[in-house]
C-alpha cells in the first residue's frame, strides 16, 4: 500500500511539474490592449495621410529627409520585419526562467518607441527603396499586414510571454514585440505630422 501511495505522489509531483512549464496563452485583457493598440495606432496613421496630393506625399523637408511616400514604405517595411521577430521567437521554446532579464513594462516598451525625442537611424533593411510600387502599394501592404497580425493576437494560443528578443535598449518579450510594432507606426505618423506641419509643406 505503501509503494502505491508513493508512486501517486509522484505522478502528482510529476504532473505539477509538467503544468508549470507548459505553455502560458495570453490574456483576455492582454489581448484586447494590443488590439486597441494597434486598431488606434492604424487609425491615427490613416487620418494623418487622408487627401494628400502626389506633391505633398513626395516633399522633402530637406536634402536627407523622407518624404511622407517613404516614410509611409518604411512602416509598411517595418511592420512586416518586426512581426517577423515575433514569428521568429515562436521557432523557440517557452522559457519562465528569462523573465527575469525582461526589465522594461510594456507601458515603458510603448513610451520609449514613440518618442521622437531621440532620432535613430534605421538599418538598411528597413530603408524605403520603392519595395510597394508606389505610395498606394506601400499603404495597401500596411493595411494587409496590419490585418493578419492583428488576426494571430486575436487569435493565438501561443506563449508569447516567455518568449523574447534582445533589442539594442533590452530584452523584451514577444508580446512587447508587439507592442512595439504598433508603437512604432505612431512614431511615424509624428513624424509625418511633422512634414505636414512644415514650412515649406505644399498647400492643397
């Protein structure tokens, strides 16, 4: 009977175990703050570029800055590349123990992205080349991207929690990838404010 009792203890033993690594899925409440997120994050974008004329879409504020055309081709880019990250963390395994390394909240993620207080140069493969065709094809790429991703966070099951990436400013998890993908397409609609608010802006 002895034996018995203590084989039951360690299928239980066993058991918690195998629950305490499997694979945690988001929340409800985290699933619907990165919707919002990035529903908010499209709309702002979309309202900034209503109505825009083939010479406002392609002005320059100066000799190497981008145009609103180009800056809209990079958040295309970008918004394929960073949800990339995301699908590139999920060819790993869950892993709780690297949470600790996570040290940014995703509120500090969002705030630190959008910030135009300190201008990064972006990497080359995330430079506007005409990759779209045109300002209507990098648009209509953003849109299509924005979709199906917006798609897998509502749908997904996987534990994007206790996957991550290690971005130049820290680790942060796959969710926070997220996050920062949205984040950074209300960087740039500032920044395409910023063009339209210019000088030199040409008028309607």
């Amino acid at each position: 009977m002895k034996i018995f009792r203590i084989i039951f203890l360690c299928q239980i033993i066993l058991l918690g175990g195998m629950m305490a690594t499997a694979q945690s899925s988001l929340t409800k409440t985290e699933k619907n703050t990165a919707l919002n997120h990035l529903k908010q994050s499209q709309a702002e974008l979309i309202i900034a570029v209503k109505d825009l004329s083939e010479d406002q879409l392609n002005y320059k504020m100066s000799d190497g800055s981008w145009s609103i055309a180009e800056t809209m081709e990079h958040i295309a880019i970008s918004e394929k590349n960073i949800f990339g990250i995301v699908e590139m963390t999920l060819k790993t395994d869950p892993d709780p123990a690297g949470r600790s390394e996570v040290k940014m909240s995703d509120e500090q993620v969002l705030a630190l992205i959008t910030s135009r207080d300190q201008k990064v140069k972006t990497r080359p493969e995330f430079e506007p080349t005409n990759s779209f065709g045109s300002y209507t094809g990098s648009l209509d790429t953003f849109k299509a991207l924005r979709k199906s991703n917006m798609l897998f966070v509502k749908k997904t099951k996987e534990d994007l929690r206790n996957r991550y990436f290690d971005f130049p400013f820290g680790k942060v998890d796959a969710y926070q990838v997220v996050l920062f993908m949205s984040g950074h397409t209300q960087r740039h609609m500032k920044q395409i404010v910023e063009i339209i608010k210019s000088e030199g802006f040409p008028k309607a």
